[in-house]
C-alpha cells in the first residue's frame, strides 16, 4: 500500500510534435505506454461523490508491444490492477465542478490489486456500483535525477501532458515547454468530460474510445454491469 499526497496539473497538448520535442530537449526519455481502463465506484446514495472523493480501479495493458507479444503477456498479468482512494480535494467546496485552484492537491492511498476483476466483484458484493468509466493511452516520461512525473494522456476528448511533483518542479518544466501558469488545469478527466459533453449538447456517459480505436487491444472489462450514466 502506497500513501502520498499528489501535487499535479493538466496541461492541454495541440500540437503533439513540438510538445515531444520539447519534452526531448527537456531530457525526458519516454520510458512506457500503457493503455488504461478505469472504473469509479460509489454506494447507491453517492458516499464519495457527495464527499468529494474518488474510489478507482484501474487496469493496464501495454501498448507497447507487438500483437502476438502482448497477448502473452498479458496472459501473465492482465488481472492484475490497482485500487486509489481519493481524499477530498484540498480547498474545494465546489463538488464536481472544475475547481479554481491552480494546482489540484489531495492524498491518495494506492494498492496494488493481484486480481482486480475478483476485487471489483467484491465491492459490487458490499453494494458499490460502477458509475463512470474513463480509458486514456498513457505514455510515461522521466527526466533522470528527477522526481517530476510526466504523463502524455491520450483521451476521447483530446491530448494532455500530466505533470506531478512539487510546485515549484511543476513551474520550471511547463514554463520549459512553453507553457505559463495560465494554462494549468487542476480539474479531473470526469470533470473535463462532463464540460466537453455540455458543450457538445450531449449527455455524460463514459469516456471511453470507439471498438475502432481499440481494434489491436483486447479489452478487460471490469464488471458486465452497465454505467448508471448510460441509463
């Protein structure tokens, strides 16, 4: 189990190109990709909605590997996840809605899950529902000596950088890739959906890409049961 206080901010990617460049010219060196499935689970009566938490399994495969390579291996570790509780946001009274802080700051507790399709069935035991899933590739990054974790997010809803440290660690590398403060977002991928879909004039479902998109992945689901957002 893994108990840590996160310090992180979003920052939107338009041209993909220059901002890998940059990361280059930064010294990160690009150490994985991933594909991710996440499932947001709650009681019937939203306990950690209404309290401005997050509890999350998620699942990866790796989408660096060649096909036939992939399936054997995630024959070896596909039911494999991890379980995150997320604190109420520090300085949010402002529920779902995008928060205004700068930076979006909360302790979390992870645990790795040996079988998380069996722990997801737990919780629906114990009355906890899905009600929102979200599925992102992920490319991971590291600058050597570093503690600053950079994430390329790749979504339905677009492209972002995930910076993770301390502020002043997260200052120094936005400005480094042509960014300014002005450009920090502290809202979540749920939060960001739920302001594409208002936009769009449709209604909130999971954030998850076409079968198209996914067509040399073989997705895990978590759970048969449909998302309440769906209904």
């Amino acid at each position: 189990m893994r108990r840590s206080r996160e310090i992180e901010v979003k920052l939107p990617v338009r041209d993909l190109r220059a901002v890998v460049k940059r990361l280059e010219g930064l010294g990160a060196k690009r150490v994985a990709r991933v594909f991710e499935q996440n499932a947001l689970f709650d009681t019937p009566d939203e306990y950690f909605k209404r309290h401005e938490s997050i509890l999350r399994i998620r699942i990866e495969e790796k989408a660096d590997l060649a096909w036939k390579a992939q399936r054997h291996e995630m024959r070896k570790s596909a039911r494999k996840g991890l379980l995150t509780f997320k604190c109420p946001r520090e300085g949010s009274r402002e529920g779902w809605r995008i928060a205004k802080s700068r930076y979006k700051e909360r302790e979390e507790i992870e645990y790795r899950l040996p079988d998380a399709s069996r722990f997801a069935r737990l919780l629906q035991r114990l009355g906890l529902r899905v009600w929102f899933r979200y599925e992102k590739y992920r490319t991971h990054y590291c600058i050597s000596g570093s503690t600053l974790k950079i994430d390329l997010d790749e979504t339905p809803i677009g492209t972002f950088l995930e910076l993770e440290g301390s502020r002043r660690s997260i200052d120094r590398a936005a400005e480094a890739l042509g960014y300014s403060v002005r450009d920090y977002i502290s809202a979540s991928y749920l939060e960001l959906y739920a302001v594409y879909c208002a936009r769009k004039g449709v209604s909130v479902a999971d954030m998850v890409f076409s079968p198209k998109k996914n067509v040399n992945l073989r997705t895990l689901r978590l759970t048969n049961f449909p998302s309440p957002l769906n209904k």
